[in-house]
C-alpha cells in the first residue's frame, strides 16, 4: 500500500519470542502513525514453548504449536527480516546481523528466548538433539520416529531434571512406546535433585509416575562430556544411547555479552521494572533473554506470555514521549506440566494436584493463546487502492497495452542496433564499428517484499536474466531507485540495504554498479539498467527454437500468486519463504549449461507468464508446441492458491494468452491455466534444446539445484495461428526414465 505518512521512528523488534508476538499483534490493531515497526527473526514460524511437549507426545501438530510470523508481521504492517541478530552497535543505534547490512533502530525491544547451555559440556552440541532452537528439534525429533519404528531397540536419554526435561521424557516415552516395534528404554539424568524449582508434593507425583512408567532417573549425575552414543558422567560412568535430549538450564546469547549492556551473573539482559535495560534507555527486553533485577523469576512461558501487553504498552509510551510504567510480574505462576499421556500435574507454590482435567485445561488454555495468533482478519484494503494491486513483475503494463504504445510511436531505428525494438528480444544488441557488441537492458518494479536488503537481491537478479536469456554475461549496471518520504536517517538506511543487496548480486556475478539515479516517490521501488556482452558466436534469441527441440524449465512457476497471497495474509510464511528462495537463484549457471547443452533458443519467463513468453519464442520461431501440464513444476501452494481463486495483478491481463491453447483448458479460473499465466518475477529460463540433449541438460541442472524440467516439445507449425497444444503425460517420452522420476 502506498504509505500515507513519512516514517520518524524505527521500533525494531529482535526474536519472535511469546512477548514480541503479542506487540506484533498489539501494533497490528492500533497501528501508530509515523512509526515503522520491523521484526529481525531467524525464523518465519516461531514456537509455543508450552505445547512442545505435546506435539512431542503427538497431541499437536508442528503447525498447530506454531505461529506463522510472516503473516503475523503482515498483519501488524511490519517489515520481517529473515535473519539473525549478532551484536549491538549502541552507539549507532544499529543491530548487527549475520547477513544484513546493520539496521538502525530509534527504539529496540529484544525477545530471543533462551536456549539449553551445550558448550559447555564437550561432544554435546555435537551428539545431542537441543530442544531449542525448536525448529532444527523438530527435525531431528521426525527423524528418531522415523527411525524408532525400524529398529528393535530404542535407548532414549534426557538430560535436564527441571520441569521441562521431567515433561519431556514423559512425552517422548508416551509417543514411542507408540511407535517401536521393541522395547523403549529412557533415562532422564539430571546433576541435581529432581524438580529442584517445585515443592516436595510435585516431586512425589512426577517420582511415581516416571517409575509406573520405567523411565530411570538418574539424579547427581553430572554429565562430563559426550561422545557418539554415549554420555560419560563426572565419575566415568558411561551411558549409552541411540538418540539423547539435552534439556539442561537455560542460557543466554553469547553475543549480548559484546553488546555493553548490563547483564546478570548468567548472562541475561538485566532489566528494570519497567521492561527497559538498566543501562540504555533506549532498549527493552522481555522473556528468557531478560532478568527483572528486583524481581527475578525462573525462565518459564507463562512470565514470557505475560510480559507482552505491558511491553507493547510501553514501547507505544516511549514512541509518543511519555515515560514507561511498571510492569512487576506476579510472584508466583501456576505451572501445568504434561505427562505426554493426557494428564497434567498443576504446581503452584505448595500447591499440588494431578489428574486428567488439568491437562484438558492446559489444552484449552494453550490453544486459545495460539488462536489469537493463527485466526487473524484478512488484510483490510485501502479504500484508496485496489488491494490486488502487486509488486514485482506482477506490476507491469499488460503486453497488449505496450504493443499499441509502441505500434503507435514507431521509434527510429540505428545501423548501431543490431537488435531493438523492430526484432524485439530480451536485451538490445548494440555493435559500435571497431568495439565487441554490447547486450543492454533495463528493469524496474515496485517492492513485493518488506525488506529492502531482500528487495535488492531479488531486483538485481531479475535484471540479470534478460542478460543470461540471451547467452551473455553482464558487465555493469545502473540503479534507479524511488524511496517514500521519510527522515534522512530513514532514507539513508532503505537506500543502503537496497542497493547492498543489489551490489551482492551482481559483484557475484561479475558486474559492476557504475552510478543510477534515487528520487523521492510513493513506494520503495528498485531497478537496474545492465549492460553485458555475448558470448562469441553463442547468442541466444527468442527465435531459435528448432522441430522437436524439448523445453526445459530451470525454476517453478507461482511466485506471482504467491507473492498476492502474501500481500493479504494468506499464504503460509513457509510458502513465501519458497517462493523468495527461488526469486534469489541466479539464472546465471543454468544459462551456462544450456549453452553446453546446445540450446538453440531462451528467453526468462517473467511478468507475462510461461504461457505468454512461450508464445513469443513460437511467433518469433514460426513454431507450435505441445506442453505437459503435469511436467510443469510449481512452487509449494502456487496451485492450492490458485484453485481458491487467489491471482495478482498482471493476471488479469494475461488471460489473453490462453486463447492460443488448443484445449479445452482456457477457462482462466482453472489452476493448471492460471499457473500458465500468472506472472513471474525473476523466473526461471526457457530454453528449447536439442532432443539428444535434454536428458543431460536437466540432470546437471537439477544437480546445480534447480528444479528444473522438461515441460514439453516444439512442433511445426500448422498454420498462421499460433497453438500451444496440452497433452497430459506427453512429457514421459521425452527423457530417460531415471532423470523424468
């Protein structure tokens, strides 16, 4: 949406802890006017540390105890950066990050949890699965139940004797007992007492229930180091395991001790009762990473979860001038620890009890909290703009409007341009008399993603792939930037990411950023103009396709449907994060393997859709063709987005092309149809290639890790009409059955 008021202040929120998601969501609903609020997180989906051990059991699925912050930031209008936070520059008010540029903040909020301390025991980070960061648990977690169901043995270890180690091991015991074919055996090891938080009554339930349930339980043993599949205690006792959780106490961030900050003993952010650092007023911390100096608490959810409407309340009081109030937490929370099998024990200062309704209120409480965060509105339109309006290709003038623009300009021609505007192609070709020629093209659209860095990268490699498409390799580029109203340290900041995220892109691909040109406007905007040559005698145009040439895609079609999902909150953050992967893999290796593989003809499929360039090549080639639907790779969720009617802007406009489908497919609402037209920002390249070919070109492309395939073949043509005919299957034919599996 085109921004209303210029941007005065930064709110930058660093981890998507319990606390951050309830500002996100706080800021989402009351916007503040003036104020630009950006989430740096490693992840795209953050965890909710209570239900993991019920997803462990198998109550929940990954999804369920998952909150997709993506679309939370969409909702919230905040910028996310896919990244993470690695030290402060205090005196710059920047966060430094591992692949960003640093990013300026007026107010930072820190939020990034905690996680089990393995370094400090040797062999552990290397031999055992850490509970958190909970993503890469998650994975390592399928994998043991994937496993557990082959073997006949399984030896569980869990080291970790507080409350989330004690709930842990039950759960996993609950699920594999499930799940093996032989026997289960968990120890849970712990270099104190057990529960050593929790009052004598909790102690009693949980040492009964770990026997009833034959779990070991091995307290004073200190593990001393860890080698593979085994643990070595203190006193040299060795235990054995095939798989072993590490649930020990929680630490802190090694890098926050480089940041100057007051910390504790621990390592943890040392706050005031207001949420702030004691030692910059400029910076709040909330959840695991902080400690409340006059009010320390253990590292538990419920003070994380609590902690967010007063942080939200206090940032938005900071941002308006005022001072911040205090915040002190409870003095004691009510613990409901799992036992994985449908109970729960309820722990509360002396307080204890157990049974089967404490974990159906454990449940009831945990998915109400997850549902404020999962079920939000659909993004509300402006009722200024059109809330389909896209960024990206999918923002460019409709093909039939720019063929009667320049029908009716008729432009001169020059004996200097070997290729323009009378045999138009995806670059120019300019020869100056005793020089090599030059290719020469330009690209230009408004942003489709929040981040500029990002937004840099994908606009750089989309304006390489007209250079790559004709067999060239680019040389220099000029950068054309827009940027919305804002104050000069705002500006400075966009500015630099954007172009730091062009520069990586094309100083990787051997070009150089000779000058360009910024200027104030609407909407953050980025292009390039490239210039490149051609490689002696290989030059590719859109009219070389050859009878019986196949045609190889390099990338999956649907980033334009995606990127409109996106836009209103409704594709999943995990499906975005596949459409970006994509938009960012440079066209330069695969153009280099088409021209070993003789390819006879490319072009790179962008705004206008796989069907509308295809139709290019054919009318420039006096070529017809016959594509496999089923062959046509597509990006997770592309299709299903598709199907419920989602489209982009340009989508509309290319609906024109289905006219030359010979089938009954023209229906614009049918997904394979829809897939064929929907606009492509910095997509793959198509390519006819010789039919000996194909099954080699599309090995060592898929091997360069594109997921690249052969959708199809050229035929002669059969007439003045151009036909782009569908046969479902046509493609199996076409290559050995070992690479087409």
């Amino acid at each position: 949406m085109q921004q209303r008021v210029p941007v005065a202040q930064d709110l930058v929120l660093v981890g998507g802890g319990h606390a951050h998601v309830r500002v996100l969501k706080s800021f989402g609903m009351r916007p503040v006017p003036g104020v630009r609020v950006s989430l740096i997180s490693r992840d795209v989906e953050t965890p909710y540390s209570g239900m993991l051990p019920g997803y462990v059991a198998g109550h929940y699925s990954f999804e369920e105890c998952h909150i997709d912050l993506g679309r939370l930031a969409r909702f919230a209008g905040a910028r996310l950066i896919r990244d993470e936070a690695v030290g402060l520059d205090r005196a710059g008010h920047f966060v430094l990050s591992r692949a960003h540029p640093p990013i300026r903040w007026d107010l930072l909020s820190i939020d990034i949890g905690s996680a089990p301390r393995t370094d400090d025991v040797p062999g552990a980070a290397e031999h055992t699965i850490a509970v958190k960061p909970i993503a890469r648990f998650a994975r390592r977690w399928e994998a043991l139940l994937a496993r557990a169901r082959e073997i006949p043995r399984l030896r569980l270890a869990v080291v970790g004797g507080g409350a989330a180690g004690v709930e842990l091991a039950l759960s996993a015991q609950y699920r594999l007992a499930g799940l093996c074919r032989g026997a289960v055996e968990v120890t849970l090891m712990t270099r104190e007492a057990l529960l050593p938080s929790h009052n004598r009554r909790v102690r009693d339930v949980f040492e009964r229930l770990l026997a009833e349930r034959e779990i070991a339980v091995l307290t004073d043993s200190e593990i001393a180091h860890v080698e593979p599949g085994t643990l070595i205690r203190v006193d040299g006792k060795r235990i054995p395991f095939d798989e072993a959780l590490w649930v020990t106490e929680a630490g802190a961030a090694r890098w926050l001790a480089g940041t100057g900050l007051p910390l504790t003993a621990d390592g943890f952010i040392a706050i005031d009762e207001t949420l702030r650092s004691t030692g910059d007023p400029s910076i709040f911390a909330a959840g695991d990473v902080a400690t409340m100096i006059a009010h320390p608490r253990e590292k538990a959810g419920v003070y994380a979860v609590r902690q967010g409407p007063p942080l939200a309340a206090n940032l938005r009081r900071v941002l308006a001038g005022k001072r911040p109030r205090r915040a002190v937490p409870q003095r004691r929370g009510l613990a409901l620890i799992g036992t994985g099998d449908g109970h729960a024990v309820a722990s509360r200062g002396p307080f204890a009890v157990y049974g089967a309704s404490l974990w159906r209120l454990k449940d009831w409480i945990d998915r109400r909290w997850m549902q404020r965060y999962r079920e939000l509105p659909e993004m509300a339109a402006d009722d200024e703009e059109d809330p389909m309006r896209c960024g990206g290709c999918a923002a460019k003038v409709p093909a039939t409007v720019l063929a009667r623009v320049m029908e009716r300009l008729q432009p001169a021609t020059s004996d200097a341009v070997m290729i323009g505007l009378d045999s138009p192609d995806d670059a120019a070709l300019i020869l100056f008399p005793g020089a090599p020629p030059l290719l020469q093209t330009v690209d230009f659209f408004r942003a489709m993603v929040d981040d500029p860095y990002l937004f840099g990268r994908i606009a750089a490699t989309h304006a390489l792939g007209d250079i790559y498409a004709m067999g060239g390799t680019p040389e220099s580029a000029l950068a054309i930037a827009t940027l919305p109203p804002a104050r000069p340290p705002l500006v400075e900041h966009d500015l630099l990411h954007m172009l730091r995220g062009g520069l990586d892109v094309l100083e990787a691909a051997g070009a150089v950023l000779v000058g360009g040109h910024s200027a104030e406007g609407a909407e953050l905007a980025l292009g390039f103009a490239v210039t490149g040559r051609p490689r002696p005698g290989r030059l590719l145009r859109k009219g070389g396709l050859r009878q019986n040439n196949r045609l190889v895609l390099t990338k999956p079609l649907g980033t334009g449907v995606i990127l409109a999902a996106n836009a209103r909150g409704l594709a999943p953050a995990p499906i975005v994060e596949g459409a970006i992967a994509t938009m960012v893999q440079s066209a330069g290796p695969a153009a280099t393997c088409l021209l070993a593989h003789r390819a006879t003809g490319c072009t790179d499929i962008t705004g206008f859709g796989l069907l509308g360039h295809l139709l290019e090549m054919l009318r420039a080639s006096d070529m017809d063709a016959v594509l496999d639907p089923e062959a046509i790779p597509a990006l997770d969720g592309a299709v299903s987005l598709l199907g419920r009617g989602v489209t982009s802007s340009l989508h509309a406009d290319n609906i024109a092309a289905l006219a030359a489908l010979d089938t009954g497919r023209t229906d614009p609402t049918d997904p394979v149809a829809a897939l064929l037209i929907d606009p492509q920002t910095a997509g793959g390249l198509l390519a006819g290639v010789p039919a000996d070919r194909a099954t080699a070109c599309v090995a060592e492309l898929r091997e360069l890790g594109y997921r690249a395939a052969v959708i199809g073949f050229v035929t002669h043509s059969a007439g003045d009409d151009l036909r782009v005919h569908l046969e479902q299957g046509a493609s199996e034919s076409l290559l050995e059955p070992a690479v087409a599996s």
